[in-house]
C-alpha cells in the first residue's frame, strides 16, 4: 500500500512542476497589444514625410538661388553692353572739339570758293584753294564729318535753326528752307553744329 501512495505523489507533484514550468499565456485585460508591422509602417510614413518636406525645402532655395542667379547675371550682361555702347560713342565723339575748331576754317574757304566761282579767271593761287578744300573736306569725311542738306529740305527743329522767313516762290516751298546761313554739321550721325537757315512761308 506504500508504494502505490508514493507513485500518485510523484505523478501530482511532476504536473504542479510542468504547470509552473510553462508560460503564462493569459493577458492582462489591461495590457494593450504590440504589433510590431504597425510601428514599422508608422517610421516608414514618417521618415518619407521628412524626406518630401526636405526635397521640397532644397527645390524652394534651389530655385531662389537659380532666380537670382539669372537676375545678376542678365543685369550684368545690360551693363557690359550698356559700357560696351558708351566706349564706342566716346570714341566716335573724341574728336568732336578739334574737329569744331576746325569749322569756322571751312566757312572761311566757303567764302573764298564763293568768291572764286564768282570771278571767270582760273589761275594757280584759286586752283590751290580749291585743292586744300577738297582734301580738308575728304579727311574730315573719313573721321565721320559729314554737311547737312539744307536748301530744298523740310525744316526740322532736330537739324535746323531758323534765323528769318520769307514768301515762298511757290506752294512746293511752304515750310521748306529758301536759303542757308550757315553750313550745319553731323559728327558720326549726331549733331555738332545745327545749320542756320531761312524759311519759306
């Protein structure tokens, strides 16, 4: 009888052994359950929602940097040309003083031409004359001295000065220059010297 009471000991106490030896699977109804896919997708959304805005961060500063990049570099490109142009009419424009202290010296070989024409004797001296002319004028051509049509020609405030009106011949000559005074002058397309002149009326 001993042994049999023995054997049912050793059986109860190896199942309380295995009992206490597995896990407690119960929860606690407090205890809220951790799904580890879940925080996984919630780092993900939220690591890529810092990458966009930090994309879109860069793109913004990006495209300001580009704009003023553009914008320096157009004001730039307009001051290069705007010098550029300043250079080339001063150097056109260089010589603009000698050349009006050279004006008064062809009025005065106008005068003599004018009196040469006047006289029917052709010798050495008026020949000269009429050669220094013409090499004075052909230089002063070729450094952009130009004379003003004058006679004939509508009057133009831009050009002309008037100094007096007089009747005019006929209807063509309404409001266009009869006579000239005084020789008007343009050094490379600009004016130097504005041509005195009578209107008709």
């Amino acid at each position: 009888m001993k042994k049999k009471r023995n054997t049912v000991d050793s059986k109860t106490m190896n199942k309380e052994k295995s009992e206490n030896t597995e896990p407690n699977n119960q929860m606690n109804p407090n205890d809220t359950p951790i799904d580890s896919n879940s925080e996984e997708v919630f780092d993900e959304k939220e690591t890529t929602n810092q990458t966009n805005n930090g994309l879109e961060e860069l793109q913004k500063k990006n495209n300001e940097l580009n704009d003023k990049y553009l914008r320096l570099y157009s004001e730039f490109d307009n001051y290069r040309k705007r010098t550029i142009k300043e250079k080339v009419e001063l150097n056109k424009m260089a010589s603009m003083e000698v050349i009006l202290s050279f004006l008064p010296i062809i009025d005065d070989f106008d005068r003599a031409i004018k009196t040469i024409e006047e006289t029917s004797e052709t010798n050495a001296f008026n020949e000269g004359v009429l050669l220094i002319y013409a090499k004075l004028k052909k230089t002063l051509n070729q450094h952009g001295v130009e004379e003003m049509k004058t006679i004939g020609e509508l009057f133009n405030t831009d050009l002309h000065e008037a100094i007096t009106n007089i009747p005019a011949t006929s209807d063509d000559m309404k409001g266009k220059i009869a006579d000239e005074i005084q020789k008007g002058y343009l050094l490379n397309g600009k004016v130097i010297r504005y041509a005195k002149v009578v209107i008709a009326n």
